[in-house]
C-alpha cells in the first residue's frame, strides 16, 4: 500500500464534504480538522485481493503518481499559458481521483451529484 492512500482519501472532495458539512465547517473556507475528527474520518479499507478493490486502488496511485510531477512542473512554469496547461491536466488527474474515491465508497450518481454541488 502506498503511503499516500489515505492522504489523497483525506484531500479527496468527498472527504472535504463530509468534513464541511459532517463537522459543520460550512463557514469557513479553509476548514481545520482536529485530530479527534481525523480519527473518526470513514477511510476505506482496501482489500488488494479483491479485484475491484485493486483496479480502484491501482486508478488512484497511476493518477497521484501523475499528478506529483505535474505539480513540480507548475511550480517552475514561467509562462501563463504553461501554468493554464498544466492546471488543465492536474484537475484532469484530480477528477479521476475524485471519481475513483466515489468507486471506493461505492456512492450514487445522486450522491455524486450532492457532493460536487456542495463544494463549490
């Protein structure tokens, strides 16, 4: 198991949902988490044995794996239109981890919805 699995669960928008409206974070855009909330996250337990659990699990890291490079890229990018093309693939891979946390937690189209339309 990588060790940034839970750390992407955790920065994930599902989490960052259950955590403005589960903890009553509503009003704060940069919502802190106190470690006893922290313990009482619903993170998912994956079983690497179970086939489904594998290709959701092995989506998540190829896309993070993704991701930390382009994010140094960004960094460095001197050009505006650089940084808007990097953007563009970073919520690109984020989106697929997003979409690859719902997999996990098994939710909804509806639920889905909920969620995307409650962290804006």
């Amino acid at each position: 198991m990588h060790w940034y699995y839970p750390t992407i669960i955790i920065h994930s928008n599902l989490i960052g949902f259950f955590i403005k409206y589960y903890f009553n974070e509503t009003n704060d855009d940069f919502p802190q988490i106190k470690v006893s909330q922290l313990k009482s996250l619903p993170i998912p337990k994956v079983d690497l044995t179970i086939s489904k659990d594998q290709i959701v699990y092995d989506e998540i890291v190829r896309n993070v794996e993704s991701l930390l490079p382009l994010n140094k890229e960004k960094q460095a990018a001197k050009l505006q239109t650089q940084i808007q093309q990097l953007q563009s693939r970073i919520d690109f891979h984020e989106e697929k981890i997003n979409n690859a946390v719902y997999k996990l937690y098994r939710l909804t189209d509806e639920e889905i919805c909920i969620i995307k339309g409650g962290i804006k």
